[in-house]
C-alpha cells in the first residue's frame, strides 16, 4: 500500500533542488533601493532635499545595481507633461544624472536639452491651440450668422462645441504629441547610452 504524502512534503520534494542567485537577489534589492531613493527625491519627501539624496547616494553608491535603479527612474520621469511645468520636477531628474554620471558635461548638456524641450512642450500645445482658434473663428461667425438668419434669432455657438474643429484640433494635437514623442525616444535613447 503506498503512503499518502502530505502537501508539505510534496512542496520540499519540488523545491530541494532549486539554488537562489544570492548575487542577483542582492542586485535586484540594491536597483529597489536605488529606485526608491530617487522616488523620494522626485516626489519632494520632506527629508530628501538635495544634500540627503547626495549623502544617501554615498552610502550606496558603490553597491551592484544601483546606476541602473536610478537610471531607470530617470528614464520612465522623462515624459510629456500634460500641462505648464510649475515646479522642478526636470531639475531634480538632471540633479539624479549628475549623481550618476560624475556631472559628466555630455550628459548634463543633453539632460538641459531634454529638460527644456520637455517645458516647451505645453507651450507649443497652447500656441497651436490658439492659431486653430483664431482660423476657425471665422467659419464659426459665418454658421452663427447662418443660423440667425434661418432661425430669426442668436443661437450662441462655440469652438469648444463645434464637432469640425474638435476633430481638428484633437489630430493637430495628436500630430504634435507624437512628433514631440519621437524627438524625446531618440534623446533617451541617447541619454541612456552615454549613462
């Protein structure tokens, strides 16, 4: 008669054989360390000003994995904000590249070039959005009077309702974001390089 094994048992028999990469399990904890310490940089806690991210950064500077955590954080905060840059969340990207390059002049020349490119973005978002405004506004006057006259009375219409400039205004927009897309993939990818 065969003996019933209990799950336990089975789960050491499947499980005897398996080795754990000490070194890799140590990178992988120093790349979440590195992380978290520029997390704590970029979302401004209170006590991680720049002189304790360079004192923190110190103590493990040296460790398997660490240029690559912070790298990583640099590359995923490198992207197209949404609206005007009010505070100095880019500054604080180029403060982690200087940590990690030795305030290497390449990279901190292309990390101010990234950085502006990045501010100028909702600038030109604005700028495109005003110039579409400013060319439909006619064809918009002539619907209104359009509809006065077939109506007898004003019927108050908008850009921001009118289905045509909608459309055009979301694929200029559209257009515009991913050119700004692509110029920003070619600089990371350089930046990553040279990190």
């Amino acid at each position: 008669m065969r003996r019933i094994r209990s799950a336990w048992e089975i789960a050491l028999e499947k499980t005897q054989d398996i080795e754990i990469d000490k070194a890799k399990l140590e990178k992988e904890n120093n790349i979440t360390a590195a992380r978290t310490l520029a997390g704590r940089y970029l979302n401004y806690d209170e006590e991680m000003n720049e002189d304790a991210l360079k004192k923190e950064y110190e103590k493990i500077a040296g460790l398997d994995g660490v240029r690559d955590g912070i790298r990583t954080s640099i590359m995923q905060n490198l992207t197209l904000p949404s609206e005007t840059v009010l505070n100095d969340r880019y500054e604080r990207l180029e403060t982690l590249a200087s940590l990690i390059s030795g305030n290497d002049s390449q990279v901190m020349s292309l990390m101010r070039q990234i950085t502006a490119f990045l501010k100028q973005y909702p600038e030109h978002q604005k700028q495109l959005y005003e110039q579409l405004k400013e060319h439909f506004r006619p064809m918009l006057e002539e619907k209104t009077q359009q509809l006065r006259e077939k109506y007898g009375q004003d019927i108050p219409l908008s850009l921001e309702n009118d289905k045509e400039f909608v459309q055009v205004a979301n694929k200029q927009l559209e257009e515009l974001r991913k050119q700004y897309e692509s110029n920003l993939d070619a600089a990371k990818s350089q930046l990553e390089a040279i990190l």
